[in-house]
C-alpha cells in the first residue's frame, strides 16, 4: 500500500480501475475541484514516483510518468489500481478561516467544552454525505460528525480541537462483530 512519502504531503487522488485497453484510469480526486488535480501539476506516489494527470472525461485520466510515458494499456493501468496520489502541502493554497485540509485534522487533541481529554483524531471519514472524525480514546472511540454542533473549536495551532459529542445514538457491545451490539436512541 502506498503511503505518504512525508508528513507534509497531502492526498491528492487515487487511482482506481483501469477504463478500456489503452491505458486510463479511473480516478478518484479527494479534491473539491477535481479539475485541481490537472492544475497541480506533477504528483507523487508514496514510494515517491512523479506522475502527471491529463483528464480525459469526468473521473477518467491518463498518467505520465517523469519521464513523460503514458500508461502502456490496461494490465499497466491495473497494477496502478489504489495508488494514491500526493502533493506537498507547500504546494496547495492557504485555506480560508474555519476551512482545513484533512490533514490539518489528523493528530489533534480532542476536548469536551469543559477540557476533558476524549482522545486524538485517527482518521477523516468522507463519504459523501459529509464529514466525520473518527477519535481514538483512551477507553472508547468516538466517530462524530464535522459540523460546528459537535466540533465548534479547531485549533490547529494548539493541536486541539473542541468536541460536543451528540447524544442521540448509544451503541454498546463488541463492534468487532463477535459478540452482540445494542444500539439506543
């Protein structure tokens, strides 16, 4: 699995299954504009390989490698398949107030308003249908939404952020799925 060549690298796209036999991609920008992976310019894989995207239609791409080689055909294409894409993060613009790149979020003390330690943010979920945090604890974990409800504090100066966690859904029991869970409102 491909990752980050440094801290400050930032994910840019990743590749997914190759489309027809002449070597494109499918591509998957974790851009808001996914026209911004083009302007970027050369990126870099995790084992820090440059490549260059050329959009072809929407979420279809050709890669160039550093030396200016396409994608062969599809098997090349194929083995590209899940490679992620990267930046470094002095290349990106600066983000307006209360607007971060996920990797600002990554590794921020999670608080209550009342200072209480609920844990570190692991991971930023995205699917879709908005963003979440997932926060490892010292004695659970917490995946709540991003919004200012439950999050009205960033600080990414001081490596905190404020959580107000919601109160509406209780999930107890192994969530590994080997024993029962029990969900209530």
């Amino acid at each position: 699995m491909s990752q980050p060549a440094n801290q400050h690298d930032i994910l840019i796209a990743t590749v997914g299954r190759p489309h027809g036999v002449r070597g494109l991609v499918h591509l998957h920008a974790a851009t808001e504009d996914p026209a911004a992976v083009e302007d970027l310019g050369a990126l870099h894989d995790g084992r820090g390989r440059a490549w260059t995207v050329s959009w072809r239609a929407p979420g279809i791409a050709a890669l160039t490698d550093a030396s200016g080689a396409p994608v062969a055909d599809r098997d090349a294409a194929a083995r590209l398949a899940n490679l992620k894409l990267y930046v470094s993060r002095d290349r990106l613009p600066q983000v307006a107030e209360d607007e971060f790149y996920h990797a600002d979020l990554l590794g921020l003390r999670a608080v209550t308003p009342e200072g209480a330690a609920l844990g570190t943010v692991r991971l930023v979920h995205d699917y879709g249908a908005g963003v979440s945090l997932e926060i490892a604890g010292a004695d659970r974990d917490w995946i709540v939404p991003f919004t200012r409800a439950c999050v009205p504090v960033v600080d990414v100066a001081g490596n905190c952020l404020t959580v107000v966690p919601p109160h509406e859904i209780e999930v107890e029991g192994d969530l590994s799925g080997r024993d029962d869970v029990s969900v209530r409102a």
